[in-house]
C-alpha cells in the first residue's frame, strides 16, 4: 500500500511540471516548461504549404541581434522578440515573462509577405 501511495505522490508531481502552453496564436505558439536552467527555443515554419522548416532566420531579443542560433539562455525578466526572414512578414513576441527554471520553446509560422524586395 505504502508503494502505491508513493507511486501516485511521484505521478502527480511529475505531472504537475509538465508542459504550460502559454499562448497559441495563428503566426506563433509558446510553451514553458520547468527545467534545471532557463532557457528560449525558436523553431520557425514556412506558413504556407509544404510547411518547410526555415532555417537561420533573424532573430533579435531586445533590440540585440543573435546569429546563427535559435537557442538561448536568457536572464529573468521581460523580453521582446522578433522573428524576421527575406520574403516573409516579421512576427514579434512582446513582453515574454522569463522566470527562474523556465525552458520556452516559441513555434513561429512565417507568412510570405507580399511586398517586393527591391523597387
């Protein structure tokens, strides 16, 4: 009995941290989870079909821009992120809460942008 009751103390806690979706939206997602050390996953889609995965796009988190990464380890607080390709139309995340111990994967589904690149 002792054993069933730890087991179902151990279930509930462990599903008690598991994944918080925060936002779903048409052009992006959020989830948090807890995790030993924060951290921002940004994983980018093409909208449109065949939802191809975009590779290196241009990621800036509070006006700083980062290379080629989609994976950062930032400090608690608020930030601000944009999303941007060649082609495609920006997507910004304003005032994404970071707390201690939170992993966030961002999902961002680019639409092409209509406008011209060049006159």
């Amino acid at each position: 009995m002792n054993r069933f009751i730890y087991l179902f103390i151990c279930l509930l806690t462990i599903g008690c941290y598991s994944s918080k979706k925060v936002i779903e939206r048409s052009d992006y997602s959020i989830k948090k989870f807890k995790s030993s050390r924060r951290s921002i996953t940004i994983n980018t889609f093409d909208k449109g079909f065949p939802y191809d995965t975009i590779r290196n796009p241009l990621i800036t988190i509070n006006n700083l821009y980062f290379g080629n990464t989609n994976f950062f380890r930032p400090k608690k607080g608020i930030h601000n992120i944009e999303i941007d390709f060649i082609g495609k139309i920006p997507i910004k995340v304003k005032d994404l809460v970071v707390k201690e111990n939170d992993s966030i994967i961002i999902n961002a589904y680019l639409k092409d942008d209509p406008t011209p690149i060049s006159d």
